[in-house]
C-alpha cells in the first residue's frame, strides 16, 4: 500500500483497512482510502475554516446528486437550458415543453434547473417520471417549479460548479433554449468541455422558435470573431448544430446514436461501441477519410477489450479501436457523424436504447465473423 494513502496513525488505518475490507466494493477501497488521506490532509495544511465550508458542501452536494442519479445511470437523457425569465405565452416556452415531451417519447429523460421559464417548460413537457431538476440556491431564491417540486428527482445546489458536474457528468445530449448569461455560461462551458475532451462527446443543439435570429446571430458571431480570428478550428464548428425546427432538433440527438452508442479510453487507444457492426468495406471508408485522427496504425474491428469487459450490459457490443490524436475533437464528431450515417445492415432496425444496452445485432449475422466480436449473439437485447 501507498505510503501516501496511508494516515500515519497504527490504529487508524488497520481500523480504516479492516472496513474498507469489509464494506467497499471491489476495486473501490484504494480511491475512498485516497479521500480520506486527502480530507486528513487538510488538518497539516491548517486549511481554513471558509476553505473547510466550501470542500464540504461540494463534496456532500456531489454524493447526493451522484445517488439520485445513480439508479437512472443506463437510461440516456437531455439536458436542457434556457431562461427562467420566459414566460409561458412565448413561443420559446412551447417548442421547449413540445420538444421535453417528444424527447420522453423517444426515451430520454430530461434535466434542468427545476426553475421557472425554459426550466419549467422542460420538466412539464417530459412529465415527473421522466424529470430530473437540479435547482441552485440563490440569493433572491429561485424556487423549484411546480413540475418537479417535492419530487424525488429534485436535487438542490449551493455552487453552480457542482450543479454543472451534475448536469453534464450523465447528459447523454445538451440542448439549449433562448436565454441570458447563465444560458450562454452553460452553452460556452459545455462546448469547452466537449471541444477539449474533459467531457464525453454528445450532441449539442441550439434551439429557437421559427422566425428568431436568436442563435443564428450568436452563430454568426462565432463565425466572424472567433472563426475568423482562427481562435478555434473549423471543425469544431462541428461540434454544435442551430434549428428553429422542433423536429430536427429530436432527430439530431436520436440520430447521433443510430449506429455509435458509446466511447471510452483503454489505455491510448479510443474504443468505439457500435450498435451494429461494419461491413469490411465501410471500416475500409473510414480509414480513408479519417485517417488524420490516427496517431499510428489503423481502424480496427475489435471486441471489448479485457479492461472494459466486465461492462456486461454492452460486453457484446462490436467495436472499433485506434489510437486517436487527443486534440481533435470537432473532427471526431465528424467521424461519429460519418458512422451515423451508414446503412444499417439489412433486416436491422436500431431504435435508441438505454445507455447500457446494445442496439440490435442481426440474427443473420455470422458468428465467425471477424467483424462480429461477440461469443453469443442472444447476449444483445433487441430494441
């Protein structure tokens, strides 16, 4: 063991190794004894009392909305911003209540910031069993809304940086609807993280109500000033999509995981998960057009590799692997965009499934199949 990890004091950490023993699960004692030492720590620092305040309301709002959202962790879902100041007359506040509810629909849940406007308009639409809110304390009270009050679901903040860990950590899209500095914090945070790779690659939408100028003005400054100043890369103009179409905006996000389902680092190498497997001459495709994203080697078929197999709801999942340039991003979208547009294999029809479920894989297909890495096709829940 890590002399780091350890308190200094005999009695304490044969104590602390005979629980965690006990009670933590696997693979998980060596992290919870870690921030214990590091908490323990803070004594030497002679950290302060304001200091001491601010890591332990970070860290209790954290293990409450990570416990919240842990039972929903394989259902995928939206999260959604947008003013607290609109009124429900607006068109904003119907196209975002009308886009929640086509949203559970298709299956995803909803998260906002259980406020008024916007907010309200996305818990209402989505319905309480598919609402989460995730309300801020602030100094004039922003109240939960009558959609997703008392609610379970409904989790309250001190720091809008715990909040944004909340809402980004299980978004499996982020949408954002007209609204003021807050929107465009969270609208600018969320390109950031995804722009960088601090946050799993999804879809971001900007929506407005037909006729608005909204994001399209927005749009138009990020092409001149920050485009044009060369302050970001064309391709990370792929990294957002602008509508002012209730459906499109649905089918963007949908249609992101028609054929890609997941991604994850094994080591160097980035792991695709698929919802249905390529054909050699598809795999070959992407070789050819995306090969500016390969540090060395190639795309390669592969199935789960040991680090990530014990993820049995998508072990049987096909996938591709290959060592990708970390600073890309937008170009990986591009590429995700690319496999997303693929035909389906004949007789498969991929409906979006819960975050840890695979889509369909085709009876037909051949087990001996390179491209087919699965030991037992009946392990894939049909969609």
């Amino acid at each position: 063991m890590a002399t780091r990890y350890l308190t200094g004091v005999p009695e304490l950490d044969d104590a602390l190794t005979g629980y965690l023993d006990e009670h933590a699960p696997p693979g998980h004692a060596d992290l919870i004894r870690e921030m214990i030492g590091t908490t323990l720590k803070l004594i030497r620092d002679q950290t302060g009392r304001g200091d001491l305040k601010i890591i332990n309301s970070a860290l209790k709002e954290m293990r409450y909305s990570f416990k919240v959202l842990r039972p929903y962790n394989r259902v995928r879902k939206v999260s959604v911003f947008g003013s607290a100041r609109t009124s429900e007359e607006t068109p904003e506040y119907r196209q975002a209540l009308e886009f929640c509810r086509e949203m559970a629909a298709r299956g995803f849940m909803t998260l906002t910031g259980a406020g008024p406007g916007i907010m309200k308009a996305g818990n209402e639409g989505a319905g309480r069993e598919m609402s989460f809110g995730l309300n801020i304390k602030l100094p004039f009270e922003q109240t939960a809304n009558s959609a997703i009050v008392d609610d379970p679901k409904l989790v309250n903040f001190k720091y809008f940086f715990t909040r944004k860990l909340a809402f980004l950590k299980d978004s499996h899209a982020i949408v954002m609807f007209p609204g003021g500095y807050g929107t465009h914090d969270e609208a600018f945070e969320s390109l950031t993280l995804v722009q960088t790779g601090k946050s799993h690659l999804v879809p971001i939408v900007f929506v407005h109500p037909p006729g608005s100028e909204f994001w399209s003005d927005w749009d138009a400054y990020i092409h001149e000033h920050l485009l044009g100043r060369k302050l970001i890369s064309p391709e990370d103009l792929s990294l957002y999509r602008i509508t002012d179409d209730l459906r499109c905006a649905c089918d963007e996000i949908t249609d992101f995981y028609r054929r890609f389902h997941s991604m994850r680092y094994v080591r160097d190498e980035l792991v695709v998960r698929l919802e249905a497997p390529l054909l050699p001459e598809e795999l070959e495709e992407l070789n050819d057009r995306f090969s500016d994203l390969v540090l060395s080697g190639r795309i390669e078929a592969t199935s789960a590799l040991p680090p990530e197999a014990d993820d049995l709801p998508i072990a049987h999942l096909p996938r591709l692997k290959f060592r990708f340039a970390r600073r890309r991003y937008g170009r990986l979208r591009e590429f995700v965009d690319a496999l997303n547009r693929l035909p389906l294999p004949e007789g498969c029809q991929v409906e979006v499934p819960e975050a840890g479920e695979g889509g369909l894989i085709p009876e037909e297909v051949d087990p001996q199949d390179p491209l087919t890495p699965i030991d037992n096709l009946s392990t894939g829940r049909p969609s």
